[in-house]
C-alpha cells in the first residue's frame, strides 16, 4: 500500500512543464521577431555591398528602444520572455551587424562603414530612451 494521499497520486509533475514554458515563449517570440526582421530587409534593401545597411541599423535602433520600454514596464515575466528575449532577441541582430561591418570593409566602404558602426553603437541610447519613456507614461 502506497504512503502518499490520493491527491498526492494524482499530480502532474510540474517541472517539466514549467521548463518548457518558458522555452516555447521565447521561441514563438523569437520566430515572429525574426520574420519581422526579414521582412524589414526586404522593405529596405541595400542597393549594392557599399550602401550602408540601413534595414539592420533600423531593427536594432527600434529594437533596442523597444527592448528599454518592455524592461522599464511592469509586464509579467512571461510577457517579457516572449516580447524582449524572443520577438526583440529575433528581431535585432548582432551577426548581422557583424558580417555587414566586415562586407563594408572589404569593398573599400570605410565611409559607409563607420556610419554604419556609429549608428548601430547609438542602440543603448535608444535603450535608455525607451526605458525613460516608458517610466514617464507608465508613471
């Protein structure tokens, strides 16, 4: 005869579900923010490897002012897994930023390069901007 109550026997254990959870917000955030991020690039193609890559420029400047409004807020943890970590982690990309500096280079664009490498260190100020911003309305 078993020693635990018939409660007892009937729980699910509740480990693995929650360890999931999380892992599946990220993951759908993370698949809907990186098909936005295409969708980004098609809408503002670069024209040759010598133009500066505005599409990257423009998801990590947004991504990062929107990462700094989500973190500011006082949003459920679940909804900051799905929204910052997955939908803003897929939406921004560093890789790119990357290989694109690289690309620059090589083709002799140092000029495209450096606005392209400046304007992508401005994303901790747009952080920091959607931060405030969102502590100013949420206040």
């Amino acid at each position: 005869m078993s020693s635990l109550s018939p409660s007892q026997k009937h729980e699910a254990p509740s480990v693995p579900a929650r360890t999931m959870h999380p892992a599946l917000l990220v993951g759908f955030g993370g698949a809907i923010g990186s098909i936005a991020r295409w969708g980004v690039s098609e809408a503002m193609p670069a024209t040759s490897d010598t133009t500066v890559p505005w599409a990257t420029i423009a998801v990590n400047l947004l991504g990062a002012f929107l990462l700094g409004a989500v973190l500011a807020s006082s949003l459920q943890t679940d909804t900051i897994l799905f929204v910052g970590t997955g939908l803003l982690g897929g939406f921004t990309t560093m890789s790119a930023f990357g290989v694109e500096t690289v690309r620059l280079l090589q083709a002799d664009s140092t000029t495209a390069a450096a606005i392209y490498v400046f304007l992508n260190l401005l994303s901790p100020v747009t952080a920091w901007m959607g931060w405030h911003l969102s502590e100013a309305v949420l206040a």
